[in-house]
C-alpha cells in the first residue's frame, strides 16, 4: 500500500529533510548559503544552555549516561565501525540535551536534529574529522565528570562552532565533487 511511504514522506518533510512538490515530487534537502551557519549558532544556543542546566541539576545522570555512550563510542572507534560512531556522537548530543529535563529545550532541539544528523553521517566519511571528533568527545567526558561547568560549557561551544569549518563544504562532502560518488559509501 501507498499509505506507509506517504506517511513516511510526511515525515521527513516535517523534519525538513525532504520537501515535497505537489505532482512533482520530492527531493532531499540542501542547504542554502549561510543556512547551516544558522544551524550551529542555534545548537551552540540549545546544547550549551541544557549543558549548564543538566551539570547543575541533573550531574550524575548526565554523566552516567555519557559514560554508557562513552563506551559505545569506543567499541566503535575500535572496529572502525563509522555508522555506530556516529549513532554514538548523536546519542551524546542528545543526552546532553535531555539532561536538562526542559522541555522547551528538548523541542528547540527536536527542529534541527535531523539535519545535524544528516550532516554528521556527511562528515563520517572523512577519517580525520572522525578521529579529531573521538578525541573531543573524550576531552568533553572528562570535563562534564569534573563538573566544571564554565570549563564545560566553554570545550562544548567550540566544539559545536568549530563545525562552521568542518561543515563549510558540506554539500561537496555530500555529493562529492558534481555528483561523484562518496568516498566511504557505508555512511551514506
């Protein structure tokens, strides 16, 4: 039946990775220039502010969980496993934001964890931004353990603002250069 692929079409729509035309189609979302910039300053805004909260409030839940995630994560890096990585990588984020236990927080979050997903499996085909994000992770572990909440907060925000970089060609990385094929395909 057409109406499961129509629901699931409805849904990707309303979390913005695909827009549909009426008797023309679908197609997978694009970001426009500068749109992805908007992206991250929003998700710095969300993650550092439910950081803040969740390190005050909620501590030990927080860490326990990242803990979990933590080794996860490293059984990953390990067996070279990009896509349970990034599932990993998302799940933090997603810890760090539920942490909070604020539910405006939450559904700020909800509006652009497609994408940021979306653009994590992207960037997973590119060995040294896996590696470089393993490490930042374990630097981030430690410092929520520590409970230094301005030491933090501060490692987050750059990690966050630091994928303005990462990200400048996320198209490119995307699609390779004019429609080539990705370079890992397993994390497509």
């Amino acid at each position: 039946s057409r109406t499961p692929i129509r629901e699931a079409f409805r849904q990707l729509s309303q979390e913005g990775l695909v827009s549909i035309t009426p008797f023309r189609g679908a197609s997978v979302f694009t970001l426009k220039p500068g749109e992805l910039n908007d992206l991250i300053d929003f998700r710095e805004l969300i993650e550092c502010k439910a950081l803040e909260i969740a390190m005050q409030e909620n501590h030990k839940a927080l860490v326990d969980e990242v803990d979990a995630i933590m080794a996860r994560m490293a059984r990953a890096v390990e067996d070279h496993d990009v896509r349970s990585y990034l599932a990993g990588d998302t799940a933090l984020h997603l810890a760090i934001v539920n942490s909070a236990r604020n539910q405006y927080i939450t559904k700020g979050n909800a509006l652009i964890a497609s994408k940021m997903a979306a653009v994590r499996t992207a960037l997973g085909r590119d060995r040294d931004i896996f590696e470089g994000s393993w490490n930042t992770h374990q630097e981030l572990c430690n410092l929520f353990k520590s409970g230094d909440i301005p030491a933090a907060r501060k490692r987050l925000s750059k990690h966050i603002l630091d994928g303005k970089t990462l990200f400048a060609n996320f198209n490119d990385r995307l699609n390779g250069p004019k429609g080539a094929r990705p370079e890992h395909p397993e994390t497509a």
